[in-house]
C-alpha cells in the first residue's frame, strides 16, 4: 500500500503485545515503499530480522562527516554480510562549510548541538523521508527515560511527514531492554560496532560521543556537557512533542 491512513492509536494497542519480528511482518505487508533507519546495535538487529522477511530490505544511515572510524567500519560490514544496498546519505556541503567557517569545527560544545545536528543529519533525514510512506526504527523506551518513556509501535510521524501526507512510524524494539538486543546480537551472531567492545553504549558522531562508566545510563554518554532532557538530536522530535 502507499501513503495510507492508519488507525494508529488502535494499531498501537493491538502492537504492544507482539515480537519485534511480528510487528515487522505486519510493517513490511502493510508497506511496498517502506524504510529502514540504521546505525547503532538496535537498528542492526532490525536489518536481521527484516532481511529474514524481505531481503530487499531498503535501508539507509546518515553519514554526518563526523562518525567514528569503527562505524563507517561497521556499515560496510553490514553490507557485505547481508548484501544490502545501505543508502549513505549526506549532509548539503555548502552549510557545512557556512556553519565551520562561521563558528569553527566544535561550536556545539559553546552552544548546543541542534544547529550541527540539524544541519548533518535532519535534513538529510527530511529530504529522505518525504520519499517514503513509512520507516522503520530502533527506538527504545528505555534508552531516555526523559524523552522516550512513552514512544509507541507505531505512530503517525507528524515531524516529517508533508502537510498533505502521512508518514507512518515503527518502533518494533519499543518495550525490549539492552539486555535483549544484545542476547538477541550474541545469540544470531550478528555483527555490532566495534566500539561496544571500548566502553561506548549509544553511538553518535566522534566529538560528541563517549563511553560511559559503571551505573551510567546509556545516553549519558551522548551530548554529555548538556542537560539530559536534551539528549535527542531530533530525529525523533515527535518522541519529545508527544
């Protein structure tokens, strides 16, 4: 189907209950022209689950310029291992180099970092999005108590979707735990990004990422000289606007 309507508060309760791998089914027939945000050790157990469904599996991951070594690593070494086509996109040249000319490389640790992330991953990330009718991704309640306690299965994505449009949403991970997506990774073999192995829970870009120390929540690695209600870079606005 293509740029349909779902009752998704309905949808949602009728979700709650089923496997990740079930609500991906119910994705995947749901949707013809359907996508698959990846990055981080949630996403690629989505690719695995999803590839066991529909090989052809679109799936796409932003390349912001600034990422660790060991992802871009990791990229293709998901590609190869299920012979994907990972659509890289990236950010508009001439604003990067407006915003580094203008206030130099790290501006972000001086003000916050949503102009560089607006400007190297959601735009890129819009601009993707107004192509598809729906996308797929590894949100997890747990991950920001402060932001995504509360993030549905499926939800309409009401941030990037056309005025005229819907865009529908899946969170099929919404109510697992870490533990569960790394029983799931070490379980199926699947391969994750090498900077688990140093300490690193939740991946971003190099400047802004560390690893985290004992007792630590997952995000407190992320954007850590910031308040942890603003630990969202906005690509799921609406887990915040909700």
């Amino acid at each position: 189907m293509s740029g349909q309507l779902l009752n998704t508060v309905d949808l949602d309760a009728k979700l709650q209950d089923q496997t990740p791998q079930q609500i991906l089914e119910f994705a995947l027939g749901e949707f013809d022209n359907i996508a698959l945000s990846f990055s981080g050790a949630e996403d690629v157990v989505l690719v695995d689950m999803a590839h066991k469904i529909r090989p052809d599996i679109e799936v796409f991951c932003l390349d912001t310029g600034r990422l660790h070594a060991e992802t871009y690593q990791f990229i293709e070494q998901v590609r190869k291992r299920y012979n994907l086509n990972i659509e890289v996109l990236s950010p508009n040249g001439e604003a990067v180099r407006k915003l580094v000319t203008e206030k130099g490389l790290y501006s972000f640790y001086e003000d916050n970092h949503q102009e560089c992330c607006g400007i190297r991953k959601i735009t890129p990330l819009r601009n993707k999005l107004l192509e598809v009718d729906a996308w797929i991704t590894g949100q997890r309640k747990d991950q920001s108590p402060g932001t995504r306690a509360q993030i549905p299965v499926i939800q309409n994505d009401k941030a990037f979707a056309r005025p005229e449009e819907t865009l529908t949403k899946f969170n099929p991970l919404a109510n697992w735990s870490s533990k569960q997506v790394w029983d799931y990774i070490r379980y199926n073999d699947v391969p994750y990004n090498a900077l688990h192995d140093q300490g690193y829970i939740s991946i971003g870009c190099e400047p802004c990422t560390r690893p985290v120390g004992p007792n630590q929540h997952e995000r407190e690695g992320r954007w850590w000289w910031e308040a942890a209600t603003k630990k969202e870079c906005g690509l799921h606005q609406t887990n915040i606007e909700s």
